[in-house]
C-alpha cells in the first residue's frame, strides 16, 4: 500500500508538474495576443489621433482665413464708407466733418490717393495750405500720374503766392491730361511737348 500510495503521489506530482508549465505557457500566449491587440488599437488610436490633428490645423487655418477676409472685407467697407460721407461733406462745405472723414479713410485705407486729394481740397477751403499741399503730395507720391492732385496742388501754391511753383504744377497737369489746364495754360501762352500732344 505504501508502494501504490508512493506511485500515486508520484503521479499527482507529475500529472501538476506537467499541467502548470501548460497552464502558465497559455496564460503568457493569451497575455501576449492581449498585449498584440492592445498595441494594434493603440497605433490605430495614434493614428486617428494624428490624422484629427491635422483636421483640426487645417480647421484652423481655414477658420483664420475666413476671419482674415472678413476683418478686410469689412475694413474696406468702413473705409468706403467713411469716403463718402467725406464727400458729401465737403459738397455741403462742412469741411472739418469732412477732413474727419477722410482721416477715417486714410487710416482704413493708407494708400488711397484720392482720399488724400478730397481732404487736401477740405484743408484748402478752410484755408490750411501747409496740410493741403502735403496731403496732394501724398496722393501724388500714391498715384504719380493723379492729374486733378497736380491740379488741386497748383491751385493752393497759387492761392499762397508761390506762382512758380504754381505754374510747374499746372504744366504737370497738363502733361497728364487735365483738359481745364491744358485750355487755361494754352490760353496763357504755356506749351507742353510729349508723346498725346503736339504743342
């Protein structure tokens, strides 16, 4: 009996021994399919993350297009507006309201020539020639050929006693085509020679 129960034990002993490396080899097969799936779901997860970062970014940029555009759109339309309300200011001689209109436009819009040349023509008729001829300088640094700036400009030297200076405006004028000039240069005696005109 001691025997038969030695050779029982002995079984038990090898029938454990032979089931728990088996049990422990499937545990770590399962834990590593585990850890496999877990992995393929994280670099999908990273990727779909990455992917839904660049989504966004471009979300973004279009976003701050958008928002760029409009804040340009809509300055321009202030900068229009203001503009016109400098006109009709100044048809209806409110010439301080005027040159706060162009002012408005100029800050909107600083490279409109003929905001400067309309708040040239308001600083003229209140009689501030200093600022007159500076802002048809700038309309004319703007526009190099603006024959009315040369024009208006010619006018405010002319009202300030400066006649040469005057003159020299008016011809410049005329080269750029103002009609009114060329009639009352011609009819002074003043020529001019380039390529639309013979005299």
């Amino acid at each position: 009996m001691k025997h038969y129960l030695s050779i029982l034990i002995l079984l038990l002993l090898y029938g454990c021994a032979s089931s728990i490396p088996n049990e422990y080899e499937q545990s770590l097969a399962r834990m590593k399919d585990e850890l496999r799936i877990t992995k393929t779901i994280a670099n999908e997860a990273v990727m779909k993350a990455s992917k839904l970062e660049k989504m966004l970014a471009r979300s973004i940029a279009d976003r701050d297009s958008l928002l760029n555009e409009h804040r340009n759109e809509t300055s321009l339309l202030r900068a229009s507006d203001a503009f016109h309300k400098g006109n009709n200011a100044l048809l209806t001689k409110n010439y301080k309201k005027a040159i706060s209109y162009y002012k408005k436009t100029i800050d909107l819009r600083p490279n409109d020539a003929h905001a400067y040349n309309n708040i040239g023509n308001a600083y003229k008729e209140i009689g501030n020639y200093s600022a007159s001829i500076d802002a048809y300088k700038n309309a004319i640094m703007l526009k190099p050929d603006y024959a009315s700036a040369y024009y208006n400009l010619g006018i405010v030297y002319q009202k300030d006693n400066d006649f040469d200076t005057a003159l020299k405006a008016y011809k410049k004028a005329a080269k750029l085509a103002h009609n009114g000039v060329q009639e009352w240069l011609k009819a002074g005696g003043y020529h001019w020679k380039d390529s639309n005109h013979n005299n």
